[in-house]
C-alpha cells in the first residue's frame, strides 16, 4: 500500500480543483437547461418534465461531490489529507486514485472496522 506523502499534496490539490471547475461548469450547463424549457404542447411538456428530472438528478449528484471535494480540499489545507477520518490510518494512493476525496480508508468504508 502506497500512502501520501507531503511533495504530492499539490498535485492531488490541482486534481481536485481541476475536478471541481469541471463539475462546475457542467452544473451551470444543467441550470441554464432547466431554464431553457418553455415547451407548452401537453406531451412535450411530459417529455421535458422526464428530462427535467433526469437532469435533477445529475445536479444533485455533483453537488454532492463538490461537496466532497470541497472537503477534501480542506483536508489538504488542514494538512489530514490522506488519512481516515475515522480511524487514523493512511488512505492508500491507490485508494485516493479511484476516489480522490476519500475520507475513509478501504477497511472504514467497507465497514470493517
């Protein structure tokens, strides 16, 4: 298992803020879409309200991971990035490659522990 260590902080800080812009600009995209519709025929109306929801959905999602990134971020800064929040030990890199905003290790958010 590799872990953290203190020289990759910044680029793990440029990925998520990178990751974050991204999500971002994908959310503004979303809201300008729920905007856009004006459609006053009854059956497409339907279809957008389906669409609407779908669309809902996609922006509750990133919001909950700017959320974590968010958290993330402020691991980074209080300088407790890469460790559990739960039980202190070393969030593997490999972990952290998957799911950069990680709080818990493997064990802790398998409930393992």
């Amino acid at each position: 298992m590799t872990t953290v260590q203190p020289h990759d902080l910044a680029a793990w800080q440029a990925r998520l803020t990178a990751r974050r812009a991204e999500l971002d600009t994908r959310l503004h995209g979303i809201e300008d879409e729920l905007d856009a519709h004006t459609e006053r025929d009854w059956s497409e109306s339907a279809v957008e309200r389906e669409e609407d929801e779908v669309l809902e959905r996609l922006g509750e999602s990133g919001l909950a991971e700017i959320r974590m990134i968010d958290a993330a971020l402020a691991r980074i800064a209080d300088g407790s990035f890469g460790t559990c929040q739960r039980c202190g030990d070393p969030i593997s890199a490999e972990r952290l490659d998957v799911l950069p905003y990680a709080p818990l290790c493997r064990d802790c958010a398998g409930g393992a522990k």
